[in-house]
C-alpha cells in the first residue's frame, strides 16, 4: 500500500474546482479562496498548503522542491503576497485567500514578466519557473516597482539549481532597469 495516499476517501464538492478526496483522520472542514473561487476541504489541520493544491486540487504549477522554505519553487500569492506553500498549513489557510501560478499565467498582470523571461531565455528547465513568475508578477506590480538591485535582493529566495541565473537575471534587468535612476541603485551585470 502507498502510505503517501489517503487512507479513506470521499469526495467533497467545492464551487467550481473539482475536489479529489479526504483522509478518514480530517479534524476540520478547510474554507478558503482559491483563484477566485470559494474551495472547501476535509483534512488534518497540519496538512501543507503544498500538498492540497498538488494532491487534492491537481494545480501542480507549485512545485515541491526543497519543501522547507528555502527554493521558492512552490510560491503562490497568500492574501495578495508571495508566500512558500509547503510552509502554510491548513489551519493558517482558512477563510484566507490563495492565488496559483494557474490563476496568474493568465493574469494580464504576469505578461510582462512571462515575456521578458521568454525573450532573455530565462524559461529553463522549467522546475523553478513557475515560482519565479508568481513572485516576479508580484514584485512588477508594486507601486513603487523596486530597482533591479532590489528586486534581486528579494528574489533571494527563488533558486534555480541548475544555476542558470543569466537569463533570468537578464530578464529582470528588462523589468526592473528602469527604476535604477530613481533609487540610484546600478543593476550588474551577469
Ligand atoms: S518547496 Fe517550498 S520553498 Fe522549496
Ligand atoms: S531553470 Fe530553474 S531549476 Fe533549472
């Protein structure tokens, strides 16, 4: 038997996204927004964030990679801010509001960014690019937009193992570079 599967399953129904099944340990019902549409969820209260969208939800845009907070490859937007959702658990999640790569690749918001990753060749091999987009779109959008030294600095903790940094890099040069006059920050090169 695969211990990884839920033990007992049932099927709820949620508006609008098709729910998969719940454990026969569920301590609590899960209410929340996800990519605009109200979800509901039987589970444990300690079950990851990143586990319910993969395994009960199929948005597999956020990738598990390290799975302790440090890679980046699982980010969604929480309440509207980048945040790791193998760090967000159940409990932290309801009544709360999550939005998934697959919500935002077709936001108007994240062209921009999708763009200048294509363009500068920073769509690799893929694992990290979903997380990169969700917290670039975010950085983007702000007002005011961070200077490129600034958007790297708070991209830190988007990696990409394969250590292919230059067209990503370049990519945020596109996006960010303009702002440099205005903090007097001076973007490096890669
Ligand atoms: S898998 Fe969540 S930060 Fe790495
Ligand atoms: S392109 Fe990001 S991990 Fe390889």
């Amino acid at each position: 038997m695969n211990t990884h599967e839920p033990a007992a399953l049932c099927v709820l129904t949620t508006d609008g996204i098709e729910t998969n099944a719940l454990t026969e340990a569920a301590e609590m019902v899960l209410r929340m927004q996800l990519n605009g549409q109200a979800v509901s969820v039987r589970c444990r209260p300690d079950t990851r964030l990143l586990t319910l969208l993969r395994e009960y939800w199929h948005l597999v845009g956020a990738k598990p990679g390290c799975e302790v907070g440090r890679c980046g490859a699982c980010m969604v937007w929480f309440n509207g801010a980048p945040a790791n959702a193998c760090l967000l658990m159940a409990y932290q999640l309801q009544g709360q509001s999550v939005r998934t790569i697959e919500s935002l690749r077709e936001d108007p918001a994240s062209a921009p960014v999708k763009d200048a990753l294509d363009a500068c060749g920073g769509v690799q091999c893929g694992y990290c690019t979903a997380g990169m987009v969700v917290h670039l779109t975010w950085l983007h959008q702000q007002s005011p937009r961070p200077s490129f030294a600034d958007a790297e600095a708070m991209m830190c903790g988007n990696l990409c193992r394969c250590t292919g940094y230059g067209g990503i890099r370049r990519a945020m040069r596109e996006l960010f570079e303009d702002n440099r006059s205005a903090t007097g920050a001076t973007a490096r090169t890669s």
